[in-house]
C-alpha cells in the first residue's frame, strides 16, 4: 500500500498518477489524510496524558518521601483521571488506525510515469516484437482438437474428478510439462535465481501482503475451516518469506524462483477465446521474485524482461512485449510488462507472462526493509514475472509445431522431454 507520508507529501502528483487507472481517488485521499491527521491528534494525547500521570506519580512519590501523605493521597484521582484519559484515547486511536489501513487499502499503486492513460487493453503500447508467424496449411487444428488427436490432455476426465478447468495431462502431455517446469527452473537457476519450493496455501495475512487481498479475495479459492487461501501465483509465498525481515543492504537484490501450480476461480467467458488450455482454475507455473534496491529496481525489471524474451526466443515462439496501460495495469503495479505469444491455429495473441515492479507497495504491507551503511532503514522495491506460465506456452507450441508427422518439440526441450517429436497414437 502507499506509505501515508508519501501521499501527504505528493498529493497531487499521487491523485494525477492514479488518474491514469480511470478514477477519481481525491475522496479517499482526502479521507486518508483526515484520518492520519487525526491518528497523530489521538497520539499526541494518549502520549501527553502518560506523560503528565507519571510527572504527577513521581511528586507524589516525592510528597510520600517528604511525610506529605495527605497532599500525596488528594493528588492521586488527578494520576487516575489521566490514565483513564489515555486509556479512552488509546481506544480511539485504535480504531482511527483500522480505519486509516483499510482506506489505504483501497488504494492502487500510483502508475509510473511511463504507463500511458487508458481505459483497456486496447490501448496498451507495443514496445517488441520477435520472430515471424508460422506458416501452416489450411488444415491447421486449434490446440484442443490436438489435444485430443495426440492423446495429451483430458478436459472431461478433470471435469469428471474436479470441474471444469482442472485438465488432466497424461502420456507424453505430462511429460511436455514436466520438461517446462524443470527447463524453466533451469534457466532461473543459471540466471542466479535461488530456487524454493514455497507452500500451496498462504494465512491471510500473505494474502495481504502482497495486495491480492482484499483486491481479488473472490478470485481466490478459500479453505474456511483453516482460514487458508489456495495460492494464485507463486509470488506470493516467495515473497511472503521475506515479510517482517530487514536485510542488509549489500544482500541487494534477492532472486527467487520457484514452481507451483496456481489456483484462481476467475471464470471468465465462454467462447473460443477460453477453451482448451486458454485459461483454466489450475494451471503451472515457474515465477521469478526480486527484491531490489529502489536505485536500480528499474534496471533489474528490464533484465527480468530479457529473462523472459531469453526463454520465448529459445522456444522458438513469436512473441511480442506490450507495457500495459493505466486502465490494464494490476492493483499492485507501477509498471507492467506483459508478453504474448502467438497461436498460430487461433490466430490471436495469447498472454503467457507478467513482468512487474511494485516499488515499494508490497513492501510497505509487507514491512520488507533494508539496512544501509548509515544504519537507517528503508523499503525495499519487490518485483515478480512469470518464467513461465504453462498453459498458453503449450498451447502455442503445439499449435505453432503441428506437421504431417506430427507434433515437432523445440530443440531446447528434447533433452528434457527425451523425444523429438509427438506423434498419433
């Protein structure tokens, strides 16, 4: 969330970045300000009123050691009063800070200058473009008609165990999975990222530290009778492990990578543009986490986006870059990245990565500091993308690959998958 000084500070370059995400926050930063105004007004008394009561204790306790007993004794209801002051203060202040928390809450991140106005992703900005569109022959067949063809995934079998959206790989549909995951984890590793093996479900107050509470609390799957939430991405039990922690500056930047399957409840709509593999409730997916000095964060965002251009180009996939618009941004982001490959079979862009730096909005719920050389203490800045998403990756591959033979696996994946090429059963 944004830090309260922050916004008194820049209120108005804070109220003219939100404006890019298509609302007025003026209200809310308004009430925001009030109430902090407030919080220091009840502070003050509640730290005025202790400080006068232990004055007074102290020249009662001076009238006792001097045989004053009786002036002793009529001063002590003025020690009571003041405590109870303090007390109903203390109260008041308590809910003063609830209040102000859950305002900032509501609060998005304030775009960086670099995000342009717009109301959808209609009018996110092109900034890359790699590779051409394969060229396949009018018979060409849309991932899920190959799915079945080639025996890879079962939808109905899933929708039989669980639902619709929890597939089920089998054969060698596993096995391109399985070479994904570990391709993925392997290029992380070689580019410094330490991997973890983080848990599947978070307490709430991970939800909160990383903004997908109480942003998208109905997206998220809910264990009520443990009060756990099923994770949607892995970043957020990777940055979850550094909640509370201060760390030393030199430690600066910290690289996480880890896989996990991703649950969210977002249905969607019907149509072509969600069948198949285009968006499901379970899916797989490797993340890669930073937590960066807020001098170079921007540098690291950008090396992050090599890592995955790196990982598409070597896959051999056509892809684009496109920096979101204010009105298609996350919650939680001052600046996203989001790449697309190309199905060839559909015919469309299909969102396989999210590349973001939050600054410090994370990190102020997350209460993520570090230490310099002076001692002090200040936020870090976390960032996160996916490295990749599985679904859609695989969805264009198979889609992009399909030949007479058969279904042809990138070279870089052979060594992982142990075949070359999938072919009908």
């Amino acid at each position: 969330m944004l830090q309260v000084n922050f916004i008194k500070e820049n209120k108005d370059a804070v109220l003219a970045g939100l404006a890019k995400r298509n609302k007025d926050f003026s209200a809310i930063i308004d009430r925001i300000i009030a109430l902090d105004d407030q919080r220091k007004k009840l502070q003050n008394q509640v730290d005025n009123n202790l400080a006068e009561a232990n004055k007074i204790s102290k020249e009662i306790g001076d009238m006792y050691k001097s045989g004053q007993r009786e002036q002793a004794d009529l001063r002590k209801p003025e020690v009571a009063q003041l405590k109870e002051a303090a007390k109903q203060a203390e109260m008041e202040l308590t809910e003063v800070e609830n209040e102000l928390r859950q305002a900032l809450y509501t609060v998005p991140n304030v775009p960086h200058e670099n995000v342009v106005f717009g109301k959808s992703a209609d009018e996110n900005v092109e900034v890359y473009i790699w590779g051409d569109r394969p060229q396949l022959p009018e018979t060409k067949k849309a991932h899920w008609d190959l799915i079945e063809e080639y025996d890879l995934i079962d939808f109905e079998l899933g929708n039989k165990i669980t639902g619709a959206g929890f597939p089920v790989y089998k054969g060698k549909g596993a096995k391109i999975q399985r070479a994904l995951i570990n391709y993925f984890l392997d290029q992380a590793h070689t580019a410094g990222y330490k991997e973890f093996q983080p848990p599947l479900l978070v307490n709430e107050a991970s939800g909160y530290g990383t903004g997908q509470l109480p942003d998208k609390e109905g997206q998220m799957y809910h264990s009520t009778a443990d009060d756990l939430y099923l994770i949607p991405t892995a970043e957020v039990p990777l940055t979850n492990l550094y909640r509370d922690v201060i760390v030393k500056e030199d430690e600066l930047p910290i690289k996480m990578t880890g896989y996990t399957p991703c649950f969210r409840r977002e249905a969607g709509s019907w149509g072509a543009h969600v069948r198949g593999l285009n968006r499901l409730h379970q899916f797989d997916k490797v993340e890669i986490v930073q937590l960066a000095h807020p001098a170079n964060s921007y540098t690291l965002l950008e090396e992050m986006v090599e890592h995955v251009k790196h990982l598409l180009q070597s896959l051999g996939l056509h892809f684009r870059i496109i920096r979101l618009c204010g009105g298609d941004m996350g919650f939680t982001s001052a600046l996203t990245y989001d790449f697309e490959a190309w199905s060839g079979a559909q015919e469309r862009w299909l969102e396989v990565s999210s590349t973001s730096n939050f600054e410090t909005y994370q990190a102020n719920r997350l209460k993520c500091r570090f230490k310099g050389a002076d001692g002090k203490t200040q936020l870090v800045h976390t960032l996160n993308g996916s490295a990749l998403a599985l679904p859609r990756i695989v969805a264009s591959l198979l889609e992009n690959n399909q030949t007479p033979q058969g279904i042809a696996i990138p070279p870089v994946l052979v060594p992982y998958t142990g075949f070359d090429m999938i072919t009908k059963p």
